[in-house]
C-alpha cells in the first residue's frame, strides 16, 4: 500500500510525497533488509485538489 503524507525539503518549501516500504528476505523466508521508495508527488497532489475544488464550484452552480 503507498503511504501519502506532506514534507518539508531542507530548503523549507511543502511538498507531496508518496512512499512504499517493503522487506528484503532470503531464499529461507528471514528478513534481511528493508527497501523504501519514495516519489515527490506535488504535481500530482495539486492537480487532483484543482480538480476537486472545480468539481465542487460545478456542483454548487447546479440549481438543486
């Protein structure tokens, strides 16, 4: 499952990202190690909340 969660870069500005964490495990099934991968997903993430914000503005212009 990938986590989504806001950060901070070491410069200061918000972003977006997205991680999956997985285990490494030998041939025996032991855990040997863990492996992450994280995206910055800011693009994404404001393009799906301008789309929300419009479907919402559209919703409210329709005569109920």
């Amino acid at each position: 499952e990938t986590l989504r969660v806001p950060a901070i870069h070491q410069d200061g500005h918000q972003l977006s990202i997205a991680f999956t964490v997985g285990m490494v495990r030998d041939a025996s099934g032991r855990v040997t190690g863990i492996v992450a991968v994280i995206r910055d997903e800011t693009e994404r993430w404001t393009e799906e909340k301008r789309l929300r914000q419009r479907v919402a503005e559209l919703e409210a212009a329709v005569p109920a």
